[in-house]
C-alpha cells in the first residue's frame, strides 16, 4: 500500500496517515467543498490535502461516505479508502468507522501511530507534519500549535486508538485528547497552515491569496 507520490523517509513509515473526509460541510454552501478548486495548482481542495500529507507519509487513507466517488472528489487514483458506514451520525462515528477498518487490518494494525487530519486543511506544510511524527509513539499523543493554538494533523499513538474508536457519533478526536492530557505533546510550529481549515467559500479565497 504505497502511494508512488511520497517521498518519505523510512522512520515515518511505522505511521498511518489518515485524511477525515466524510463530513457534509453545510456552512460550505450549497456546493461540496472537497471538490472546490485548489487555484495554485488545479487540484480539489480535498486532493490538494491529500498531497501535503503525501509528501511525508508513505501510507495515507481517506476516510470518506459510502456513496462517494473517489475520483469526482480528486483522490489519486492510488489512494487507500475507507468508507465510514455512519458519516451522518457526525464526526466521530466516522473517526469509529476508520478505527474498526484500520485495526481490522492486518497491515495498518501493526503501525505505532496514526495521524488523523481533517481533509479541508491544504496549506499545511509537510515540515510540520515531519516536527510531529518525530515525536510520536505508541504511549502519545502529538499535537501542533500555531501561536498558542492547537491544531491537526494529531498523531495518536495505538494506546489511544479504541479510545478512538469508542467516541460518541457527534464527538469529536478532541475529547480523547482531553482525557489523556499528561500524554500530550505540544509542538509548536510556524506554521498557519495547521490551524486554517476551510469551512466557507470566503475562508477558501483568502486561503488561496495567501499561498500564492
């Protein structure tokens, strides 16, 4: 299960990186914001996502809804999917969803760590994620700040999984993270990326000013 875009440096590869993209997005507008176009590079906003964990993670999945299509959402071809059967029950049935599949296989079930990003977040950059998964393990939970703020992708150490896969259906990683807080690293970076999630059709246009 290696996706031919990364190029990855071998210590990462004990690490699952997983894109959350299931959600219905409505303060989006009537549109579906994964499909939206990235400007700088042509790619869905969803695809442009996917790229950045890319470049650092050998080995990434992507959560989305049972009736999706992968290729209309602009997921390479080679991407790994997981469909998460609950996705209208909110966030964390669809974080549930993705932890009974990865610890359902025999593949990803070996891994030390997962690190969950939300699929609407492409001006992260891949030095970021590499400051995380430097730290991660399987007794930790890895977290990003932005000037004080925390903010994704979470590496979660396999400690923390069916913890992960217990949380309630409009829950989200967040409440986990709470509960573990003396097993939380907090990495700051500078990185604006890790906090900007595009939720509005606004949010999306001063997003892409910015990175050019």
């Amino acid at each position: 299960m290696t996706n031919s875009e990364a190029t990855v440096e071998s210590p990462h590869r004990q690490i699952l990186g997983v894109v959350m993209a299931a959600g219905y997005s409505s303060r989006f507008g009537a549109g579906d914001k994964r499909m939206a176009r990235w400007p700088a590079t042509g790619r869905t906003l969803l695809g442009e996502t996917i790229h950045q964990l890319r470049q650092v993670l050998a080995d990434v999945v992507v959560v989305i809804r049972p009736d999706d299509q992968p290729q209309s959402l602009g997921i390479p071809d080679d991407s790994d999917i997981i469909r998460a059967r609950h996705a209208e029950q909110g966030l964390g049935a669809s974080i549930a969803d993705a932890l009974g599949a990865i610890q359902a296989s025999a593949t990803w079930s070996q891994r030390h760590s997962l690190a969950l990003m939300l699929g609407d977040m492409p001006t992260i950059q891949p030095t970021s994620v590499r400051q995380l998964l430097q730290r991660a393990s399987r007794q930790h939970i890895v977290r990003p700040t932005y000037q004080g703020r925390p903010g994704h992708p979470v590496v979660f150490g396999r400690a923390y999984w069916p913890a992960l896969r217990q949380l309630p259906a409009a829950s989200g990683a967040r409440q986990v993270i709470q509960q573990h807080l003396s097993h939380v690293l907090h990495i700051a970076v500078d990185d604006p990326g890790v906090v900007q999630d595009i939720d509005t059709l606004e949010a999306l246009t001063v997003a892409s000013h910015r990175s050019v």
